[in-house]
C-alpha cells in the first residue's frame, strides 16, 4: 500500500501478530525502567546489552550447517555488531541474516545512522535457503523495542514489521522523513503500522491522507487513542474542528486510556477552543464553528482611460476653441 492510498490501514485480519503491549515513556516510566535494569544486572539477569529474547535463549539441533553454530554464537552473544559483520563477509549465503540482526542491535544502542545502513544491506542481501530455514527456527523469539511515535513503543518479535518499523524510526531519526514512510509501504496493515505511518505522514504535511487513513477508528486500546489524536492534529491542519472534537472525544471516552494520552487528548481539546475563536466555555459549544464571515466587497476601481480616447477629448476640445464654439 502506498503513501497516496485512501483506505484505512490499520484493520489487521490476522489471527496472531508479533506485537506485544504498547508503552507510553514518560519521566517515571524511564526512571522505572532504568532501576528495573539495574536489579536486573545486579540478579544476574540478561546483559541489556544483548539483543533481547523472549524466554530463553534456544539451542541448536544437531547436523546443522556449518555456519550456524559461529551465527547462533554471535547473534544471542555479542555486545556490539562487528562480530556478526565479520561473519556476514566470512558467509556470503548467511550475510543478510548477519546484516539484519547487527542492525537490530545496533539500533537497541540507539545507533540510528548505523542501525539505518545495516538494515538496508541486509534487507537488499538474499539469504540462502539455509539461512531463512535457521531464521524461521531460531530468531523468532528475539524481540525489538520500537518506537512508533513520540513516546509510544512497542515490544516487537523478529520478523517483517520488526525490521521495517526499526528501520523506519532510524530514518526519522536522522532526518529522513520521507524514506522512512516510504520503508512502511509494504507492511501488512496493523495499529503499530498505522500509528508510525500516520505520524510520519503528519509530519510531511499530509494531512488529507491521515484523516482517510483513519477514518472509522475507535478507541480499543493506547495504540488506537494514540492514533486518532493524530487524526485529531490533521482535522485541526484542515480546519474540521467538529471532526477534530469527536476524534477529542473518543480518545477521552474510554477511561482506561493512559494518562499521557488524556492530557494530550485535553491539550489538544484547548488548542481547539483557542484556535476556532470561541469564547464560550460551555463545552456543548466547542464542536460549532461560527460561520466564515462573508466577504467584504473591494471597491470597484475607476475604468482606466485608453490613450486614443485621451487624445481625440483634447484634439475635439482644442478644435472647439478654434471654432469659438
């Protein structure tokens, strides 16, 4: 689906996804994580500097290829991407998977420029039928967490979206907002896919497209509201107040909605009543807009007089003297 599509992108048929529950950072929810990452270390938990797992790390079966048991190593092992690179160039056939996985590494550092670059090769490197065989078995319980939006992540299983949604969030970072959408393009519609899409869309100024891609959203969930205050922020561009007040509205009526989120969502609520002019602070009144004031009538400019005529009115009045008429 293209940038320049109408139709909703965030209905998702599948059964199963590998997306986990959405976060919203703030100043406690960081402080919290960093002292959850300190106990861990201190209980002797998973390096954090380790791409995550979900659970534990899985073991090799026998008679695999020779390159698996060195890959395997390397991917649930290393700290820093130059030991999977030195791989991919030692095995060609495996270089996209080393590629891949660097980068998504890389990108846990917050490595965006790097992390960009190395997910790129190995998206344009083919792997052998080896490789996508040891993929498919070992590597689907790593997880990456990606921000979506500002302060919205994702926990993320290996797998498509994981490596789309890293690779896009590296692009915004570092300047590239239009690539970045354009990396979105291919992706099975979801809500992480939508949120990403739409808040990189807004950001280029499309306004028009947000609002067609959202259209019919309700708030099911964090991700849901997150997404329709940025419908909200594109109705409010197009000057559809009424409509920016409903999508308000709908983020505000569930009430298990996260916190950041309502303060955002009656944030944005006063932009609205700032920005339509209203005076009146009776809520029933905020979703009407006054009327456009009608236009006043410029005053008609005097008719612009045509040289010939000028000169046959002096030409006919000095005749007259001439005459004594």
């Amino acid at each position: 689906m293209s940038s320049g599509d109408t139709a909703p992108i965030y209905w998702d048929s599948r059964d199963l996804t590998p997306f986990g529950q959405a976060h919203l950072r703030t100043p406690v929810h960081d402080l919290a994580g960093g002292v959850g990452g300190l106990l861990t270390g201190v209980l002797g938990g998973r390096n954090p500097a380790l791409l995550s797992i979900d659970g534990e790390v899985p073991r090799l079966k026998r008679l695999l290829p020779k390159p698996a048991k060195a890959i395997h190593e390397a991917v649930f092992t290393s700290r820093e991407p130059e030991r999977l690179i030195t791989l991919a160039r030692a095995y060609p056939g495996w270089a996209g998977l080393c590629y891949l996985t660097a980068g998504l590494l890389v990108y846990k550092h917050g490595g965006y420029l790097r992390a960009s670059e190395l997910l790129q090769r190995g998206l344009t490197t083919r792997n052998d039928d080896e490789a996508n065989r040891y993929s498919s078995t070992y590597l689907t319980r790593i997880v990456t967490r990606i921000e979506l939006a500002e302060r919205v992540e994702i926990p993320v299983l290996f797998s498509e979206e994981s490596v789309f949604l890293a690779l896009a969030h590296s692009l915004r970072e570092t300047g590239r907002t239009e690539a970045a959408l354009d990396a979105l393009a291919g992706l099975p519609p979801s809500l992480p896919m939508a949120l990403a899409r739409c808040s990189l869309a807004l950001t280029l100024g499309r306004s028009r497209t947000v609002i067609d891609w959202t259209e019919g959203l309700l708030n099911a969930d964090d991700l849901s509201a997150a997404l329709l205050l940025v419908r909200a922020r594109a109705l409010r561009r197009e000057g559809r107040f009424d409509a920016a007040h409903q999508a308000i509205a709908e983020v505000l009526r569930r009430r298990k909605t996260h916190l950041a989120l309502r303060n955002d969502a009656l944030t944005d609520r006063a932009m609205l009543v700032l920005e339509s002019s209203r005076r009146s602070l009776n809520p029933r009144d905020w979703g009407r807009r006054r009327t456009d004031p009608e236009p006043q009538r410029e005053l008609e400019a005097p008719v612009p007089i045509r040289k010939d005529e000028e000169m046959r009115r002096i030409w006919e009045r000095d005749w007259k003297e001439l005459s004594g008429d």
